[in-house]
C-alpha cells in the first residue's frame, strides 16, 4: 500500500501491508465483548494485537518473558523482518539460543504495540464505524493503554505471571507500567535506558517530528491512506531529528567526524557532502518504507504522556508500594536522551520503596542506542540478573 | 514581500523588505570594480553589505569593534529590529552605552553577512544576469567570504584595524576567521561559545532543518519568491529543531518541565498541551516573518564547511602562527551545541601558538544561548577584558 518499493525490498507480493503482516505474526483480535478501556476514557473496540513468540512454554507457565519494544520496534524482535527483510530482528543480540534472554529456556513474547502499525490496531486500520481508516479519529493513546492491551493478550494466552518484562527507551516506560500495574504478575522487571516522565527537551524533540509530518501536505490532516498518498518527506525529516537524538556526539565523531561522502572535497552545494548528512538521509528513507506516519504521531504522544508518579500524587515511589518484584535499572554514560539520572530516579524510588533493585551504569560512547547494540557489560548484567532471578523463580539454573 | 503580516507587525508600508531594511541600515554598494572572490572559486558581482554602526570613530580610527552576528541574527546588534520591532537588537545587554561594548566609547560596527537577508546580497536578491531571484543559484559562502567581504567594508570605511573582533557561535568562528586571515587588523579577539570546526552532530542538526526546508513544496527547489510562495512551514521546522540545539535540558526543565499550557490536564490530541509545545511553535512561526528559507540554508552550510585547522594542514595553531593578537575564549557549561571542549581546543591551538589568552567556562544551565543572556559573570570578564585591552591600546582606561 505504502510503496512499490517497500515490496520489493521485502521480496513479497503485492498485498496489503496487514495481510503482509499477519502472514508471518500471531494475530489476537479481540471483538466487541473484550473492548480495550483507554486512559482517554475512549473504549476502543475491535482490535487486533500482532505478536510473536519464541520458545516454549513450560507447563507450570512460568518461564514467559515478555519484551516491550520501543518507539520504532515492532515485535520482529528476534526474527526476520517481514518488510526490511532484516534477519534476527531488532535485538538480536540479546533474544536468542543461548543468549541473555535465552529462547532454549524461556518463552519470549513481543507485541506490537497498540497504536502500532505492524498489526496491532492503529490508525492506519480501518474503523468499522466509517469503513475508511481511523487517521487522526484513531484515539490517543498511553503507555498504560499499551500494558493494558498486552495484559489482556496474556490473559488470552492464559498466562497469569511473568517471569520477567524488559524493554529499553519507550519499552523500559511499559516495563515501569508493568510493575506498577499489575505488581503480582511481574517477577522481575527489566527497565533499559528509560525514564518514568519524558522530559521537555524530549517531548521538544517528538513535537518536532510531529510538525514534521503534519507540514507534509501529503499528510492531508491525517487522511492520507484514504487519499492514496503519503507524508513520507516529513516523516523522513522526524526520523533524521529522532535519529540524533538515539547517538552520542562521542559516537557521530568516531564514526562520521567530518569525513566526506565519496569525494575529495566539498562541492560548494546542498549534496550530502558529509558522511553524516548521507547517513541521516539514508535513516529518513528507509523509515518510511517500515513505518505509519499517524503510528509516528500516536506514539511519540504516548511517550510525552507518560509521567507514572503524576498517576500516583506526584510521588513515584508510590507506584512501587509493597512491591515484591526485583529490578535491574540499566543506564547508559552518553545516553543524553534517557540520561543516568533519568534512570537513578526510578532507582530513587525504588529505594524509597524498599524495593529489590540493581543499578548499573555502563560506560559506553555509543549513546542512547547502546541498549540495542553489541555492550558486552550489558551483557554480562542481564544474564546475571535473569539467571539468578530464574534461580529464585524456580527455573533451574 | 513575504507576508501581509510582516508589514502589520513593524508598522511599516507595504514595500518590500529590502527597501525596507535600506531604510533602516546603511548599504555599501560593491560594483564590477570590487567583486567579492569566494572560496568556491566564484567571483560575487555585484554586491552589497547592509550594516549598523553605533558610537563614534575616533580621529586615528583606533576605537572601532566589529560584532559578528550568529545564524539568525543580522546587522541590528543595538537598536530596533525593522522586522519584529524589537527595541534594543539583539545583544542588548552588550552593546550600548556603558555596556560591555561601551558606544560612548567605541564605534561599533555590525554587518549583515553575506548570503544574509537583511540588506546584504543574499539568495533572495536579484541576480543582475537573469533579473530573477538568485535562489539555489547563487553560489555557496563560507565563513571566509563573510569575513572577506567584511574586511571590503571595513576598507571603504577606511578602517585599516578593529580594536576588537567579538560574536558568539557563528559570529565566534568569524571572529576566529578574522583573527587567522588578517591578523595585523585584529587587536583584541573575543570568539563566544563557539569552535575551529563544526562538529558531526551539529551538521547532522543542520541537515535536518535543510531537509525540512527543501521538503516543503512550496520551497520550489529554491525558486519559492519568483513563484510567490514561502516554505514557511519547513522553515519553522527547521528552527523548531535549531532551537531545542540552544537551550539546555536544564534550562527546559526549569522554564517548562511537563508544565501543562493553559489547561488543567492533557487533551489526548495534538494540540500544543504542553507549554514547551507551545513556546517551540511560538519559536517556529515568529521566524518565518524575519527569516528567508534560502539564507538559512546557505548559512548553515558555511557553518558546516568551517574548519579552520584543514586550512592550516590540519593544524589549528597554525593557523594563528605568530598572532600578536590577545583573544578573550568564553564557553558556558551548560552549551551542548558547542561545549567546552570544542572552545578549548581553540584555547590549546592558541597557547600552542604562545598567543595571549584568556579562557573563561561560564557555569550557567542557560544552555547555548546563554552569551545572549543575562549572564553577569560574561559581562565582568568581557567589561574587564575590554578595559585591559583598551588601555593597552592607548584608547584609556
């Protein structure tokens, strides 16, 4: 639907992005008698949640894991990606025989979150209260609306606990989310690179990824699937801003500096002389090819909205009241987007609740991305972490 | 020529803006005799550079300072803007009687640079050979040709040497441009919150705010004024993102946290309700009456191509070998945009050219913006600099 381009990268016919999808997902749709209740007071009624699944589980249900993906992740995390044809998925360091989170001994679950577009409903899906799709009639939507969503989704699978909820940046807001929602249904929690409210100067950074896409005027004031078009520039322009913000300027210098794009010198014009402009631009094309434009707008929404101690008088230690769950807060020393004292305020309150938690800063100079990349020390935490944490659940070592 | 709303907003006629800038600033006309030789190889001719003075020169014209404007800014460092009305320029703190930059004492000059669009010759002129619009066509600036062609109008107002060179961020690199190409004319240098070279990660910013300028089709591929249109909307992106790059996450922190603008809770919509929404649209759209598209993308590219070591193969002290000039180098703590280190590294190459130096870190959480700012401890280290230098001089205490 998005392009022709998209399905030859991706090597498919010629359908439409959701059958694409849900060829290779697992697709829970839930109808009319299990509506999803909304932060907004909106009762969101049909939808789909599209999942994957890796490993077995065991009989007793005790081993699932449940990995929340972030802003621009799906729930590809650990297989081929059915439109960028990627192979291991977006974590596939980390989800895998006999990694961190190990597939040979755990079940792993990743949802495309709701609001997404990658299966789950969003506003690119059609409401079948008008027949056309949702566009910016799609409801906002909230951190807690996607845990909601993925409790019920585990409710369908008949999984009561989680042995473990981990995620980084957006996927760390839903494992705080988890913990303080449904404490008993969490063993342990996994929090990566996050914070418990968005900054300014990140909600800053989504508003202009927003007017972005919405001075596109291919967006149509949302209604461009209807129209047959698409706001890919502008979409482009918010993933280029976004795209910064997940590196370090450490990490732009060791690997771009100020090195030339295949030339000698510059040309005195508005090509991509820079290495780093060809880069960004590479990183705003190949977005648009894999992502939603409105999916952009609801989520980054969610993310700015997203503030668990406003929810419970201010104080964020009282999200984690009496909880008996045991977390390891994960930071990164060049994360300037979720810096270290975004995350050692979780760990504060976590304190302050008398709750079980690690802290480890690692020092790296990859940035906010660091979560997704190759950090041995990361590593090395998380497969102490879970592998205790498996010990004390009763998994076995 | 841009907007009704322009003209509404200074009060003045409906005539276009560069006879409304004439009116306000003086204007040095280059013709065929003087051309302006680029960088690129290109001869610029004819041209012309509007400009600002303030105080008087004295008889051995020995008191004059040059202040160099950053980006945005432009030749109204002390008075009223002709666009936005706004009394006092840019820099009112700084410049004017018994400031820093004492006007009872000094003659101060301020140019518009050339690409600019107020009043100097800039893609939104006239291109004499096709009597349309410059555009795309006129040919790339860099940080040499402004200073180049500061220098023609220092020569025709017959002022062989500046007592002082001061600006902050682009002006900062013009100052050290000025104190590299002709270091005989330069007396005393003040570069603020600046760096001998544009990092990876502010062309990276640069290039986002490009890209959301060309993607805005009213842009034109450039030729947005013969077909009377203005991408406005792309321009505001752009600043929009700029902007964010200047302040600090403190500073957002301190001014709008997760401040709600105008209302008791969030909407669950797009509408700007937080207050850093708001203030970042406010930013967005007052600059696309003062600002053409053009110009900001011709000046954040002399931006990007600036490194004034790969000038002096690759080492910066050679580019201030035997400098007799004393420079003043200011960094604040809190600038993120160009940090301290990227300031001391000038520091280094200066004392590696056993120049004389003084080096300030201003501890402030105002972010880059803060040498526009009230920042006392800038102005006693500037106010004492100026005075030690001005005696040094023989201009008096």
């Amino acid at each position: 639907m998005m392009s022709e381009k998209r399905e030859l990268k991706a090597g498919l016919d010629a359908d439409s992005d959701v059958l694409r999808v849900n060829a290779v997902s697992a697709v829970a749709t839930f109808g009319p008698e299990a509506p999803l209740a909304l932060d907004s007071g909106v009762s969101l009624s049909p939808f789909n949640i599209a999942y994957q699944t890796y490993g077995r589980l065991n009989a007793d249900k005790s081993n699932a894991i449940l990995v929340c993906h972030a802003l621009t992740g799906d729930q590809h995390v650990a297989s081929r990606h059915p439109i960028t044809g990627k192979a291991g998925g977006w974590w596939p360091l980390m989800v895998g025989p006999g990694l961190p989170i190990d597939t040979d001994r755990f079940f792993v679950i990743c949802q495309n979150v709701i609001g997404g577009c990658m299966g789950t409903t969003g506003p690119k899906d059609i409401d079948p209260k008008t027949g056309k799709p949702y566009g910016l009639s799609f409801p906002v939507i909230t951190i807690g609306d996607m845990v909601r969503a993925q409790a019920m989704l585990l409710d369908r699978l008949g999984i009561k606990d989680l042995f473990c909820v981990i995620g980084g940046s957006m996927g760390g807001m839903q494992v705080l989310q988890w913990a303080a929602a449904y404490p008993e249904r969490v063993f342990c929690a996994i929090p990566l690179a996050t914070a418990a409210r968005h900054s300014a100067q990140n909600i800053a950074f989504h508003e202009v990824g927003r007017q972005a896409i919405m001075a596109d005027p291919d967006w149509q004031g949302g209604d461009y699937l209807g129209e047959d078009k698409n706001p890919s520039k502008g979409l482009a322009v918010a993933r280029m801003a976004a795209h910064i913000t997940y590196l370090s300027e450490a990490a732009l210098h060791r690997k771009f500096g100020r090195n030339l794009q295949n030339r000698e010198k510059v040309t005195y014009g508005f090509d991509a002389d820079f290495q780093i402009e060809s880069y960004l631009r590479h990183q705003g094309m190949t977005f648009v090819d894999r992502f939603d434009a409105n999916s952009y707008l609801y989520i980054t929404r969610a993310m700015d909205y997203f503030d668990l101690a406003a929810e419970h008088g201010g104080v964020l230690a009282k999200a984690f009241k009496n909880t008996k769950t045991r977390f390891c807060v994960v930071s990164f020393t060049s994360d300037w987007l979720f810096p270290t004292s975004d995350n050692r305020q979780i760990v504060h309150a976590l304190n302050a609740a008398a709750a079980n938690v690690s802290f480890v800063e690692i020092d790296t100079d990859k940035g906010h991305d660091a979560f997704l990349l190759d950090e041995p020390e990361m590593f090395a935490t998380l497969t102490g972490f879970i592998a205790s944490a498996a010990e004390r659940r009763g998994l076995g070592r």
